[in-house]
C-alpha cells in the first residue's frame, strides 16, 4: 500500500484523536408512579363526561327537529292553547302568503316609536279591512311565539321579524294607514279620578301654608308614573299629613283598595290619624289607625295608619297585600330592623304585584335621609326611583352646647336647665328628651315640685253649687266641708326638711365658684339667649316657686291615649308647657307652642348579647340624624333654641 510506503499505519499515535468523543451518557428518567384518583375526583369527572355527553345529544337532537320543523306558512295556522275561553278566534281563515318581491325597490317609512313599517313602492292597495285583522294576527302570533315551548330559535327569529314580516306582505294602504298602526304604541288613556274633600276654612287656610302643597302637582305625577318614589322634605314640611291626601284625591282609595301608612311609633299612628281624620272632615271608620292591641279599622276604612310591626304581620298573611294599593313607609330615616324589612320585601313584592295586573305604589318618606342607600343600590331596586325634594317651612333654630356637662348625671342637668328657661327667659313651650318612663316620670316630679300649679277650685266656685241643692242637701253639704277641714287640720304635722346628698357636689365650693367664673368668662359668645344657662347652682333650682306656675305633662308610648292627648291642648292660662318625653316625640309629632328644646342627647336602643341571647335595653348616644330631628321641633310656629 501507499500507506504503508509513507511508513503510517493503522496503529500510528500520531494520527489519532488527542480526546476521546464525548459520548452522550442516557439519562436514567424515573418513571413517576400517578396517583390514583379518590373518590370525589372519580365522581367530578363523571360529571364533566355526562355533561359532555349531553350537550353532544342536545346538539343532535336540536338538528333532527330542525330537519322535521314545520314551516313558517303551517306555524301562523296554528293556534295555541292559552287562549281558549279568553274571547278569542279558534280558527284563522286561511291566507295565502305572498313571497317578497325582490325585484321591487323597497321604500322605509318611519312612524313613531321605534316599529318601522317596509312598504314595496309598486305595490296594489288593499280594502281598509285587511290591515286591523292583520293587526290582530300579528299580535296573536307574537303571543304564540312567546309562550310555546317548542323550537326557542324560531321563535325568536319569529318574534322580532313578526312586524316586519307583516309589513312586507302588505301593500300601502293609502295615506290614512300610518295613524291606526301607531296607536297601539301608547298607553292605554284613563280617566282623571277627583274625590272632593269638603274642609272647613280654617283647615284649609292654615293647609295652604305647608311647602309639600305647592308640590302636589310634581308628586303626583311621579307617583303616577313610578312604582317606586322617594320624598325627602325637611321637618315641618306637611309630607306625613298632605301626602295620603293626595292620594285619596286622585283616587287610589275608590275602588275598594286602602292606602297605608307605617309609622315608626305607636303615638304618631294614633295622632296622624286623628289630625288626618280632622283635616278631611271624615269619621275614624274611613281613616282609622291600627296598632299592638288596639285599633278602629273597620270594613269602610280607606286611609289607616299603623306601625311596621303590624304591616309585617299582615305580611305573613297575606305575602301580596292585594288589599292595599298604596304603602307609604315614613320616616325611613330611623332604619329600625323593621322598616328595613319592611323595605326589602315590599321591593319585591311591587315587581310581582306589577305582573299580576294589580300594581302597588311605594312611597319612602324621609326628612334626614342618606338617599344614596336607596338610589345607589341595584340589588334593593333594579330601576332607580326618583327622589322628590321637598323645601321646608322652618324657622331658624339655635343650638347651643352646654359648656360643662357630666357624662352620668344628665337628667339632673336637664332639670337645671329647664329651670334657668324658665326663670330667665321669654314665653314658649319646652321639650325635653330623656331615655325612658322612669327618668320621665322622675323629671316631671322635680319640676312639679319646684314649679307647683295648682287649680283654682274657690269657695266662689263652689257657691252657685250650694245655691242649686235644697235646703237639707246643702246644711248636709256644709257640714261635710266643716269636718273635712277640721280633719285636714288635725293632720297637719310638722314635717323636716329632705336632704338628700347627692345632690350636693364633692369638690369644695370655693373651687367650684372659681371654675364657674372661669367658665363664663370663657366663652361669651353665643346667641343672646343663651345667658350661661349650662352652670346653675342646684340649691336655687330645689326651692318651690309658686310664683311661675309650670304645666308639666310627661309622653312616652305606654302612656295611656287619654293622656297623650293633653300634649297637643293649649296649657292653661298663665302657665308654661313643659313636655317630658322619650324619643317617641322626636319624629312625625307636632306640639304646638314648643320653643325651646332640651335635648339630653341619649336614647335606649335595643342590643342582643350573643353569649345569653337576650335582648336587653342599654343607654347609648343619638345618632347625628335624630339629633337634627330633635332640633328641629324647636323651629315649628316661630325661630327656636336647642340646648344640649
């Protein structure tokens, strides 16, 4: 070989590779075991096959029923079954249906509404009767398309092309044509409905006054057109009275419904029926109230006012409330558990009520209200209500902050308050707010005690009385008076003094003096009435001062009706009305006179303890929007104060 003459070999070093080739080891992959599926994964993925599955079968058996449907000239013979005994035809006549002409230019005429009607340009015109029995057919095939359960892609298709279609077969039928087919595009007309309400002058004058009046007009067309509506008016502004009387007005009570109104108090339900009852000049058996074991509804009742709790009750009875065309919720700011409830049923059962042909009217009425929580919400209200604002007639009303005031002791310190209102300042009613029927009733004793009012029962009264009987009545009658007086005599004792020490303060009264002077040098602003009545000696406000007689009444809900009624009476002459009350006249209450207002700044509320599961009463403060509530039945008949 040659290469063996060159003197290489196949074993020569020098030709072979200084490396050895890397040789690509394999990589040893372990093989990971799967994990069996449990039980649950087992049944998940049976599901998702059965799932499948179904749709496969779905989609196969939507296409056999398409390749078997009947035609859409055999689907207008048909009639469906919903409509036997309502007054309608059984059998159409049969018609011939004419395929469109594409040959013809098409002409688009516009008429009002969104319906637009095609009209073939060449077409020959028709009698002026075949227009209103297509109408009819139109109308039935749209019935029929809604409500069959057959093929839903059709029907559909059939439902919104049903016009057109219509429009398509027919020719024009002359100029007259395009008012009979945009009548039925508008709402049914009705009747405007009056109910003449005879009132006396007075009650008419003085309802003349009220801001909502002025307002009737935009309310009641809100109403009309809304099934929802929110007022907001300030206090004073008449919407709890005028409101149901609006409505009576137009109507809503005539055909046998009844129009209701929930309040959150028992008292205000008895005392706006009452004043409702007056206002109208009608009797209690038409505008009647219902509260917790008690009321006058009768079968005439057309206008009753009651309290959330009972409308809630009813609500277990009847879920619809049929009987009732109009629910009025007042004084939605309160938000108690029961009107919230009251709120989230009744918007539901407005929409089913609607469906029924039967619709209802709801009416929330607030004067301090968060309009947001209701507007904003889609979930309470799928269509958002229009909210009316009403202005209010209220007088200015200020409010002055107590400088010193201890956080345990507040009813002492509305009774120190009252006084220095009483001694010191002009005439007008005072209201104060206290948290319940003992401190009420506590209150009304000091004030009684300080400010005696005593009626005059004379010896002059008492003569034409003697005079009246005959001659042995009236030496019986004198000799009684002799020993009465002669008992009442033999009982006088002497009587010490009560001292009670808690009444008396701990700090030195040096020091307390020293602070009241600092105190009043402080802070000198304010309104000229205010004259420091928040630091007052109490020793001064204990003595009895027959000279400024007070007509103190106590008011709270357990109170009897009887005596309830003597708030809204004038007091007598030359005294001052003083009304102790709880939270009850805060809202829908107007007690005439009422000047200034003592507002403790506490209220009960009721709170639930999770561990025992009781609820249980506790004093906590107000919130902002009774605070402004209970300022303003300061401001009714003339420019207030409140003190707090």
């Amino acid at each position: 070989d040659g290469a063996t003459l060159k003197g290489i070999d196949q074993s020569n070093a020098l030709v072979l590779p200084s490396k050895k080739a890397k040789k690509k080891k394999a990589s040893c992959v372990v093989q990971q075991q799967k994990k069996p599926l449990s039980k649950k994964q087992k049944k998940n993925l049976q599901k998702v096959l059965e799932q499948k599955e179904k749709k496969k079968q779905r989609a196969e058996l939507l296409s056999k029923l398409n390749e078997v449907q009947a035609s859409e000239a055999e689907m207008k013979l048909l009639y469906t079954t919903s409509k036997l005994g309502t007054g309608g035809r059984m059998f159409q006549p049969k018609r011939v249906t004419q395929e469109p002409r594409t040959d013809v230019p098409e002409r688009i005429r516009s008429i009002s509404g969104a319906n637009k009607r095609r009209h073939s340009s060449g077409s020959e015109p028709e009698p002026e009767e075949e227009p209103s029995s297509s109408e009819e057919e139109e109308e039935e095939q749209k019935g029929d398309s809604e409500k069959s359960s057959g093929s839903a892609v059709n029907a559909a298709e059939e439902a919104e092309g049903g016009v057109g279609r219509a429009g398509a077969e027919q020719p024009p039928a002359g100029p007259r044509a395009p008012e009979p087919q945009a009548a039925p595009s508008r709402a049914p007309c009705k009747p405007a409905v009056f109910i003449p309400v005879h009132r006396s002058p007075e009650i008419q004058e003085a309802r003349l006054k009220l801001p909502i009046l002025a307002e009737e007009q935009v309310v009641m067309e809100a109403i009309n057109d809304n099934p929802i509506v929110i007022i907001c008016g300030e206090t004073g502004s008449g919407k709890t009275t005028q409101v149901p009387q609006f409505l009576y007005e137009a109507g809503y009570a005539s055909s046998g419904g009844i129009i209701g109104i929930t309040e959150p108090r028992r008292v205000a339900a008895v005392s706006m029926s009452q004043r409702v009852a007056k206002e109208m000049n009608l009797s209690h058996r038409v505008v009647s109230y219902q509260i917790r074991y008690e009321g006058n509804v009768t079968d005439e009742t057309q206008i009753k006012f009651m309290t959330d709790g009972v409308l809630l009750k009813e609500i277990q009875k009847d879920f619809l409330l049929s009987k009732y065309k109009v629910i009025i919720i007042d004084e939605a700011h309160e938000r108690s558990m029961y009107t919230d409830i009251l709120i989230g049923l009744l918007s539901r059962i407005v929409p089913l009520r609607h469906k029924k042909g039967l619709p209802l009217k709801l009416i929330i009425m607030s004067a301090t209200l968060r309009v947001e929580d209701f507007t904003a919400n889609t979930r309470l209200f799928s269509v958002q209500p229009p909210v009316i604002q009403v202005d209010a007639r209220q007088f200015p009303v200020t409010v002055h902050f107590n400088k010193k005031t201890p956080l345990d002791d507040y009813s002492g310190e509305c009774f120190r308050k009252v006084c220095k209102i009483h001694r010191m300042l002009p005439a007008g009613g005072i209201l104060v707010f206290l948290t319940g029927q003992a401190e009420v009733h506590s209150l009304c004793r000091r004030l009684r005690k300080a400010f005696p009012y005593q009626k005059n029962n004379t010896a002059a009264d008492s003569v034409p009385l003697l005079f009246s009987l005959g001659k042995d009545d009236r030496e019986d009658a004198v000799e009684e008076i002799r020993k009465f007086k002669s008992s009442r005599k033999r009982r006088r004792v002497l009587t010490l003094p009560k001292i009670d020490l808690n009444n008396y303060s701990v700090v030195p009264p040096d020091e307390g003096d020293e602070d009241r002077d600092f105190d009043s040098d402080d802070d000198a602003a304010g309104s000229d009435l205010d004259l420091d009545l928040g630091d007052g000696d109490s020793e001064e406000d204990e003595k009895s001062d027959s000279s400024l007689p007070l007509y103190v009444l106590p008011l709270y809900s357990l109170l009897a009706p009887e005596k309830q009624a003597k708030v809204f009476r004038p007091p007598p002459p030359g005294t001052r009305l003083c009304v102790v009350a709880t939270n009850v006249a805060e809202t829908s209450l107007t007690i005439p006179g009422i000047k200034y207002v003592v507002d403790s700044g506490r209220e009960k509320r009721r709170c639930y303890d999770r561990i025992t599961g009781v609820s249980s009463f506790r004093v906590s403060w107000v919130s902002q929007a009774s605070a402004e509530q209970r300022a303003g039945r300061a401001g009714r008949t003339e420019p207030g104060h409140c003190y707090r």
